[in-house]
C-alpha cells in the first residue's frame, strides 16, 4: 500500500520531531516515521542540555512540567588537576527528551501530520535521480511513502543517506576519529549536589581521552547525567570502561544508585559538503549538526529542522524540489549555526592535540577568561586575539614553551579562514565542487601545520 505525503520524515528525535511540528505548522502534510515505539521517541543518550536562547531562534516554546528535569544557570569547567576552575554562565535547561520530544509528536499530530511508530525505513525511493519517498516496514507490513522531499533525521545511523549513490555530496562519510563514543548514566547520588544549576565539564585526557567527562544535575527530579565521551578511531576502550574505573569511584558518586544508562555514536565536525540533494534533506545528527567541542546536538538539531521546514516551503512555492530548488537550507543552516560549527571544528582538533599538562597550564594562566571561552563558543571566532596573545606569549617565553603559543595563534588563524570560507558558500550546486576543494585543502594545510 502507498501512501502519498508532501514531505516524510525518517526519525523523531527532537530535530525530526521540530522538522514535523514546524513544516505541518506550515500545512504541509507530513509523515513522521520512527523505528522506535511512542514511549521512547526522542530517547538518546546525550548530557539533556540545551541552551535558552535555541528555544527563542526556532520560535519553539521551552519545556515544561514533566519536560523539564532541570533549570541550567551555567557551565562549570575542571581543569585536568581540578584545581582550576572556570565558570562560564549561562542560562538553559536540562530537559526529559522523551516528554519533550512526544509533545512535539502530539502538536504535529495536531496540525494534521501522520506518525507512524515502530516503523523501519529500510531503503530510499530513487528515481531518475531523485529521492521519491523511501520504503519501511511496521510489525511485518511493507509500507511504501511516497513524497516530494524526504528528510534523514535518524541520527548517526544516517538510514536514508547512508544507502544514497556514494557520488552524491550530501553522503560525505565521517571520519572515525571525528566522532565521539558517548556513555552516559542517570544516577540518584546518595548526598546531593552543591550549585545543582551549574552542569560541571572536566577535561582530564586520561579519563577521556580525546574528549571530556561530564556530570550533570537535573535540580528539579534531583538525580545526574554522568558519562563521558571518547574520540572515536583511536582504539580507545569503550568509554563505560573509563567511567567505572575513574568516575564512579570518586566519592561524590558513592553509594548512588543507577537508573538507566546507554551509549551512542556522536559526530563532532563539521556539516556536510551539502545538507541536501535531490528530493533529500539531512538534519540533526544525520546532518552532522552537533557542536564538535562541547557535543551538544539538541539545539543546532532544531535550527536545522527550521532551515529545512523554510526551504521546502520555498521548494514548494516554486515546485522544484531539486538540489537548487533546496539549495537555500544550506545557506540558512550556515547563516544560523553551520559557519560557527565549521570554526569550531578546527578548534576541536587543536584542543585534541593538547595535552593535561598544556590544558592545565592554559586554564591556570586565565589564557583565555572565561568571557573570551563563551564568545568563541557562540561565534567560532577567537575574540580578543591580541591581548589573549600578548598576555600568553610573555607567559610562556619565560618558561621556554613556544609551540602553545604558536599552535593556538595558527588555530585561531584557521578558524578565521574556516569561517570566511562558508560565508562565500556556493550560490548554485554548480559550484559546489571547487568549494569542496577549497574546504579540504583548508583541512591538509592546517593538519600538516599542526604536525609542524
């Protein structure tokens, strides 16, 4: 049996589920397929925050009730000895991602869309070079949707994109190394937290190596999300290993008691060369949208719901449903988030090169404050790159360590020109192939740089 629908949407999580809501908002007929049945939609290991000012960008009302775990006032970050401390505020939430993301599925049921749970999408529909729709079973059933835009929100797995012609550009398969592996826990703790609106970061390369380790207070339902992740492609143990080894031992921990735990693969680069293609969208963290220093993938997961929800509507205005008639999420995504990410990717890589010893001394030195940590994490530009500078290298030139100075002073570079590369984001897909080239050669020069 085939079912016909403007748009059919493969995942909701809470960028698939914000695709639905806003795109039925708009009138458009919408089916939301998820493989997983309606009391664990939006289920996902990951660290539950999400900043305010997401809520307000994609015009979306913030959690309530049972949706919201917890109030977030800002960010405590460990330096590798503990000692260090920075704290960065900030005001957010730490949400239930299953209420949130039901309440998205129950409005989008509510503007007319169809959900269809414990439904598998197990191949795109492809036809003279389009995606028409994708085919999925449900508890034995085949079920043909037929659409004019099919957009992958299945997180990492990528069920849609993953089996596109390879030629494609929208596919750009991710590197092991630019992902982490993600464990988290939800524990109660046995005494409860100091500052429970401050979600705490340590970045300590013996714990988790490559990433960080996190411990999160839900302040309101009074438990924690503790986990850590690992950069992927390095042969590093899984990272529940790590987290039973050296966190769970720690005293703060004694005692607690576990309520659930999972683990996921989290891509942490840059977007794609493109989020879309014929008759294809990409959003979420099947559009590699997740912030590649800190993680987090809730709230660039919804802007891209929202640059996708607007350039179908345009789509369908002028009924070309091409890659050119798409081609403006691209530019929407890159305007709202997409630029800062790509920045933010080679400063993921710089900060992946440090070690303890160098993190630690960084922090103590206040090389950065914690004002210049929080600009660059919204904008993906180092900010105050002459006084961050100057008060560094008159540090280190009296303890003869001038490849931190030189390594940060050639990230901060890179990000720059990373950042100038996607705001001349090709106009066309015609263009797009010289625009690849120019980003990968962005990539070549400052890995071989850094090796330097």
């Amino acid at each position: 049996m085939e079912r016909r629908y403007d748009v059919v949407i493969v995942g909701a999580g809470v960028a698939g589920s914000t695709a639905a809501y806003l795109l039925s908002k708009m009138g458009f007929s919408v089916a939301l397929i998820d493989a997983k049945p309606n009391h664990r939609a939006g289920d996902k290991p990951c660290g539950d925050a999400i900043g305010k000012h997401h809520f307000e960008e994609v015009g979306i009302d913030p959690p309530r009730g049972e949706e919201l775990d917890g109030i977030v006032k800002g960010i405590m970050l460990y330096s590798p000895s503990e000692e260090v401390v920075l704290t960065i505020e900030g005001e957010g939430y730490e949400i239930n991602r299953v209420r949130f993301t039901q309440r998205l599925i129950r409005d989008s049921i509510d503007n007319g869309a169809d959900y269809y749970d414990e439904t598998n999408a197990s191949a795109p529909i492809i036809e003279e070079g389009f995606v028409r729709g994708v085919v999925a079973s449900r508890k034995g059933d085949k079920l043909v949707f037929r659409s004019n835009v099919v957009i992958d929100a299945s997180g990492s797995a990528r069920s849609i994109v993953r089996r596109l012609p390879q030629d494609w550009p929208i596919v750009d398969p991710i590197r092991p190394e630019d992902t982490q592996i993600a464990y988290r826990e939800i524990r109660v703790l046995d005494e409860w937290i100091d500052k429970p609106e401050y979600i705490r970061i340590y970045v300590n390369l013996k714990i988790a190596p490559g990433g960080y380790w996190w411990n999160f207070p839900k302040s309101i339902v009074r438990t924690v999300n503790v986990g850590l992740g690992v950069q992927g492609g390095k042969g590093y143990e899984h990272p529940r290993v790590y987290l039973y080894k050296y966190i769970l031992t720690r005293p703060e921990f004694r005692n607690s008691k576990l309520v659930e735990s999972s683990g996921a693969l989290v891509p942490t680069r840059r977007p794609p060369y493109t989020m879309v293609w014929n008759g294809i969208m990409v959003i979420g963290d099947a559009g590699y949208t997740v912030n590649p220093v800190h993680g987090g993938g809730k709230g660039s997961g919804m802007l891209s719901a929202k640059a996708a929800a607007i350039a179908y509507s345009k789509a369908a205005e002028a009924d070309d449903f091409s890659a050119e008639g798409l081609w403006i999420m691209n530019k929407l995504y890159i305007d709202y988030y997409g630029a800062k990410q790509a920045s933010l990717d080679i400063f993921r890589i710089f900060l992946q090169r440090l070690t303890d010893e160098d993190i630690e001394y960084g922090l103590r030195k206040r090389i950065m404050r914690e004002s210049d940590l929080y600009e660059t994490s919204v904008t993906g530009v180092i900010k105050n790159k002459r006084g961050i500078f100057d008060k560094l290298s008159r540090v280190i030139a009296g303890l003869g360590r001038p490849s931190l100075l030189s390594k940060l002073i050639l990230a901060a570079e890179y990000m720059d020109r990373m950042k100038k590369l996607y705001e001349e984001y090709p106009e066309t897909p015609e263009k797009l192939g010289e625009w690849i080239a120019r980003l990968n050669s962005i990539y070549s020069s400052f890995e071989k740089a850094l090796a330097t």
